[in-house]
C-alpha cells in the first residue's frame, strides 16, 4: 500500500472546519481587544524525520524545504495571535522561522533543548526547541524564562537520595519556554507556557514530574510576574489605522484613535489568565492530563509506579491554576498525532477556564481523507502532529481584587457581554 501511495499523491483533504463555540467569537465586532486566538503545533523537526521513522512518507514529503514551506504556509493562513511551535531547531528558528515570521508582525522567543549548553555553535544548530511567537502590534512582551526539567528537579532540596530523579528524570533535557504578554489595547497581561515533555511511554513517571516541576516553576514564575510595575507609555506602539479615502470629503472627520488601557493588576498568581501549550506526550487518561484538569494528583497514580521523586511523590503533586482543554469542550480531537503505528491525542491547549473562555476551535481533518492515507507527515501535512487552534474571550473582570477604570467605551463592552 505504501508503493502505491509514493506514486501517486491523494487529492488534498477539504479544509478543517472552525467550531463555533460562542457566536460573540471569530470576526464579531464584539469587544475585539478581549478576543484572542492561539495556535499549538509540534513541528516534526528536520533531523527526526527519517525514512525509518517514516517509511510510508514519500521521500519528497519528508524534504525539509518542502516541510517548512507547508508549515510556514498553515501558520501564517491561520493567523493567530500566539504560536507555541515545538520541535524548531536552532538554525531553522534563526534562519527561517523568526525572518519569515517577522513579515507577518510575528516576534518571537526560543530556547533549544538543555543539551545544546555544552555545544559548539555548528553542533548547537542541530539540537530542537520550544519558539514563542506573538504578534507585535498586539503584545508587549514583558518577561520571558526558560524551565529546563531535569536541571530544576537536581537543585531541589530534597532531590539528595532520590535515585530517579538522576537515573530516569536529569539525563532527559526538556524543557518549557515562558512568555509573558500585555494586550497593548485591552491592558490585560497573559502567561503563555511552550512545553515539550519526554515522549517515550515508558517514562510515565517523567512525563508527569516533568509536568508537575513545570506547574511549580510556572507558580513561581507568576509571583514575580505580579510584582512587574503597569506599562506607563504605550503611545510608542501607536499604530496608524489604514487611510480610508473618504477622510479627507469636508462632512467626514477623522475617526477618534482608541486610547490603550491601563495595564491591568493582579494580585495573585491564580488572577493571571494562563495558556499552556504544547506536546505533552500524554493521552488524556494519563496522569499528566489528570494533574493539569484538576489541579492536583491522588497519590499513588499507576503512572508513577512507586518511584521516588523527593516531595512530588512523598507530599502530593498541585498547582494553583483552573485549567481545562481547550478542546474538552468537543470532548477532545480524534486524534492530534496520526502515523500508522500511532494514533491519540497527545498536544493540548490548556487556558484558566475561571478567567478566560473558549470561543471557537479548529476542527478535525477530513474524514473520507484519513481513509486515503496511511499516516503524516505527507504532502498536505507536514508534521505527524496537528496543529491546534483555539479562539478565546477574556471573561468578565467582576470579582478582581484591583478593578481598573477602562472609560466609557470599555464599560458599554463589558456590559455587552455580560448581555
């Protein structure tokens, strides 16, 4: 069957379908600073792209120019606001990603994996990453961090003694790139989480410490965000609206430019909205999807199989956060990752549901063209895994401990949702 699909290349699948989730969404005129769409795509980087790995993929398809153009192509069609990307590698970001994104009001934030550290520059270009990008006109990037798992799981107090944590969790460099972002206009601040965790299934027990060391740093991480000052001159970043040609007839008078807000305040970390994206690497009845929905891990979890992890397996695992799947509003994607050997769910957009709301989705890949080939990537899909794109609100500020004045116009918004 394989021969037969590397002669001939299937008719391309119709587009996926955005689901509308709440009508106020995608291209309503309402309240649009609050509106804000993000995108989560595991790359498939040039070096893991083998004809071993992927014997069905026409040699072709696996063509990194090709690939990168196809990926370029799907993120710059959908457009979002935020683009979590994982698996980039060095030279693909400085040379490629970040240069062609830049034409698309993209900037960005990278960090490879912890193993480039000890390289040299030549060596360091091969080695894959987490990269951030935001659109400019929209976003003052106000912090940036990188979590490197095993590094931060050693330096623990109480790693001493801990033969897993050195055997099983610190030879394993995944990491988690940390953006945070004002909305130049809306004033509302957002922590953006880019996480790759450890794909081998029988490193259960990584998957889910790497998870809960990245919830933890992410808390902390918070604490310090809380404390950075309001953003006091945004007229820098002013950007002119398009002329429109009738300005200039004697009844028409120009239109008022909209005044940015204040930068909204938070006073604990659990009042920042937050998005965590990315390839956790873990289906939806594990104990990672498990720790992320509800904030904390029974103890004992088959998935930890009695190994030691200092404090994260003797006291509990939590985090402060609600975070919900984007996509459990539709019960989850068939699948986000599609080879023959390997078919789930395994990529999440995670948001704070107590803050923001989801308002649309893209939707699954054509059905009857599934049934046309054997697995991704191929020459529609660059990656084995799915891009996710999400669309969110942000929900209504009642019930903030510092309430800021956004004048009148930002008022009638509010009231409108609230209608």
């Amino acid at each position: 069957a394989s021969d037969v699909y590397k002669r001939q290349v299937p008719m391309p699948p119709s587009d996926r379908d955005w689901i509308v989730l709440d009508e106020s969404g995608r291209g309503s005129s309402k309240n649009p600073h609050d509106k804000f769409t993000v995108l989560t795509y595991n790359t498939l980087c040039d070096r893991y792209a083998t004809h071993q790995q992927y014997g069905y993929a026409p040699s072709k398809a696996l063509a990194w120019e090709l690939r990168r153009d196809l990926l370029l192509s799907e993120i710059r069609g959908q457009d979002a606001d935020i683009v979590c990307l994982q698996e980039v590698d060095q030279g693909s970001y400085h040379g490629f990603f970040r240069e062609q994104l830049a034409y698309n009001d993209y900037k960005g934030v990278y960090w490879p994996k912890g193993r480039a550290q000890g390289m040299s520059e030549e060596e360091a270009k091969v080695v894959d990453g987490c990269a951030t990008f935001f659109k400019g006109s929209k976003y003052i990037l106000l912090e940036k961090a990188m979590i490197h798992f095993g590094q931060t799981a050693v330096r623990r107090p109480d790693a001493k003694g801990q033969d897993d944590i050195y055997n099983r969790l610190w030879q394993k460099d995944n990491i988690a790139v940390v953006v945070y972002l004002e909305n130049r206009m809306s004033g509302e601040r957002i922590i953006v989480v880019n996480a790759h965790i450890y794909w081998d299934p029988a490193y259960k027990d990584v998957k889910l410490v790497q998870s809960a060391i990245m919830m933890e740093e992410v808390t902390q991480l918070a604490e310090k965000f809380i404390k950075i000052p309001p953003c006091t001159d945004k007229t820098a970043f002013r950007f002119s609206e398009p002329e429109d040609e009738t300005i200039n007839s004697e009844n028409t008078s120009p239109p008022t430019p909209v005044e940015p807000s204040p930068s909204v305040e938070y006073s604990s970390p659990s009042q920042i909205p937050i998005l965590v994206c990315g390839d956790f690497n873990s289906r939806p009845s594990s104990a990672v999807y498990n720790l992320l929905a509800h904030g904390r891990l029974e103890e004992e979890h088959p998935d930890l199989r009695d190994r030691l992890y200092g404090n994260l397996t003797r006291q509990g695992m939590t985090h402060p956060f609600t975070l919900k799947s984007a996509y459990s509003a539709i019960g989850e994607l068939s699948f986000t990752n599609y080879t023959p050997g390997f078919t789930d769910v395994i990529d999440y957009i995670w948001y704070s549901s107590n803050l923001l709301q989801v308002t649309g989705l893209l939707g699954e890949v054509d059905k009857e063209y599934l049934q046309r080939v054997p697995g991704f990537p191929n020459y529609h899909f660059p990656s084995d895994h799915l891009a996710l794109m999400a669309e969110f609100s942000v929900k209504n500020k009642k019930g903030k401990v510092v309430e800021v004045d956004f004048g009148p116009q930002r008022d009638r918004d509010k009231d409108r949702v609230r209608g």
